[in-house]
C-alpha cells in the first residue's frame, strides 16, 4: 500500500482523475504483442480455438498510456512512479492529482 495522505482537490480535480481511472480500467499493463511475434501468434491461434478474450485489454488512445504507464509502475513497485511524473504534469494533471491516481488505481 502505498503510504501517502489523501490529497484534497477540488470536485473538478476528482472527476479528472476519475476520468482518467475510467479510460484506463481495462488496458491492463503488458502492451499488446506485435504483429508476427510468437506471442501474437500464440494469442491468435488461442482466439481460433476458444474465441477471443473479450474483457482483454481495449485499445488505448495514445495520450492516456502515459496514465497506464504511470499506474502499473506504481502498482508493480508500491511507490509514486516519479518518473512519469513530468509527462503526466505536462498533460495537466497536478502533483495533488497524481497523487490521487496513485492511491486510487494503483
């Protein structure tokens, strides 16, 4: 758990983060496999034989895989992913926000 107080924002600052909780609730943290890959052919052989898997991961706009990316760090290592820090900030979160995709989705 990661060991940090609750930030306070306001009621637009909570329904930024919970929108980008939202956008990001189903792309799970492996990217998919490229075309032509092992991987990719294991997964496309396995969706012949049983179907696809449709809860997997959704495709994910490329601005929000820097939030993906920043909360599997985070959840993988229980501590804030500094390093994504600056790009998340640059897209307009606030160091207050990050904090609270931290708690909340990692």
């Amino acid at each position: 758990m990661l060991n940090i107080a609750t930030p306070r924002l306001s009621p637009a600052e909570w329904q930024d983060v919970q929108a980008a909780l939202s956008a990001v609730a189903n792309c799970g943290c492996a990217p998919p496999a490229a075309a032509g890959t092992l991987r990719s052919r294991i997964a496309h052989t396995v969706d012949s034989l049983i179907g696809p898997n449709k809860n997997g991961p959704v495709e994910l706009p490329a601005h929000l895989s820097p939030v993906r990316d920043f909360l599997c760090e985070t959840g993988r290592s229980r501590r804030i992913a500094e390093r994504h820090i600056p790009t998340l900030a640059a897209q307009g979160f606030s160091r207050a926000q990050i904090e609270a995709l931290a708690l909340l989705g990692a």
